[in-house]
C-alpha cells in the first residue's frame, strides 16, 4: 500500500496533497486482493513442491544441480544473481516443470463458473481442478 500510495501520490498537484477516498477505496480493494489471493496458493504450491522433492531424491538433486549451475553455489548467490539479471529465472527448465507438475497432482485453487451446458441457472459450478488434472482422456 505504502508503494502504490507513494506513486500516485506523485502524480497529484502539489496544492492537493490529500488521498481522495475513491481512489483509497479502489487501491485497497485491489492490493488486499493481490495479497489474499497470492499468498494461500503460493504458499500452498511452494509446500507441496518440497513435499514431493522430498520423495524423489534424483528430482531434488536435479533441481539443485541447475540452480548452481545457474546462480553459482551458495545459499545466497540467487538472490544477488536475479538482482543484477532477472531474465536468468528463464534459464529453469526442469525447475519450472517440477512447479508444473506439483500444479498439476495438486492444484491450490480453483475456480467458480456459471454453468450454461447442463441446466444449471443460478448455480455456481465448482472446477475440480484436481480430477481435470488427472484425466488421462
Ligand atoms: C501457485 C500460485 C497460484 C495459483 C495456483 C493461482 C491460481 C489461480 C486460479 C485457478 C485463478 C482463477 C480462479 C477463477 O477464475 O475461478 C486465479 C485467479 C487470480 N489470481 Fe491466482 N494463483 C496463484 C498465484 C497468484 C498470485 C501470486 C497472485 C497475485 C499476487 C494471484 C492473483 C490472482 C488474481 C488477481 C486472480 C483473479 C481473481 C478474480 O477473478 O478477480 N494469483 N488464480
């Protein structure tokens, strides 16, 4: 919020220096849904990737042997690294399938639609995402 108030704050005249309350409005429904929306399923999607490395000693062992090779070794070297070049995070590929893959076994959301295929007006149609995802037809 401290962000998003600073910049916009930046584009008002200098005479009017106060928030105007639609715009708090607006900019609080929007960050606190960033925030809400964001943080379940990542940490949700982040928990089950080491869950299912945990399992698959070859996969972790994969997954660290391309991050030193792109970041270097050490456990700090990534965050320096992406700092200077962030395109490098484009440089995962088995990393990026494994948080695919973790996606698909178990997805962290999921999503509500009207139903117009079967008679179902007024309803709210639960995806199982998890089922979709293991359809093999
Ligand atoms: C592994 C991480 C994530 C997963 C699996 C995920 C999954 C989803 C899914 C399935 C939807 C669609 C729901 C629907 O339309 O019924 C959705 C919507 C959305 N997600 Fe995520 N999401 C993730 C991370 C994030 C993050 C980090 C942010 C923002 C910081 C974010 C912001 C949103 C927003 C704004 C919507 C749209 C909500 C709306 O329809 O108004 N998501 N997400």
């Amino acid at each position: 919020m401290d962000i998003v108030i600073a910049e916009y704050m930046k584009t008002r005249p200098q005479r009017d220096l106060h928030l105007d309350s639609g715009f708090r409005a607006w900019a609080v429904i929007h960050v606190r849904l960033f925030l809400f929306v964001g943080h379940d399923s990542e940490a949700t999607a982040i928990l089950n990737c080491f869950y299912l490395l945990s399992k698959s000693p070859e996969m972790l062992a994969r997954v660290r042997q391309e991050h030193s090779s792109v970041f270097g070794t050490g456990a700090s070297s990534a965050q320096e690294v992406l700092k200077g070049r962030p395109e490098i995070i484009n440089q995962l590929p088995y990393t990026s399938a494994v948080i695919k893959e973790t996606l698909r076994m178990f997805p962290p959301a999921n999503g509500m639609r009207d139903g117009t295929f079967f008679p179902t007006e007024g309803l709210g149609i639960w995806i199982v995402q998890a089922a979709v995802h293991r359809n093999v037809k």
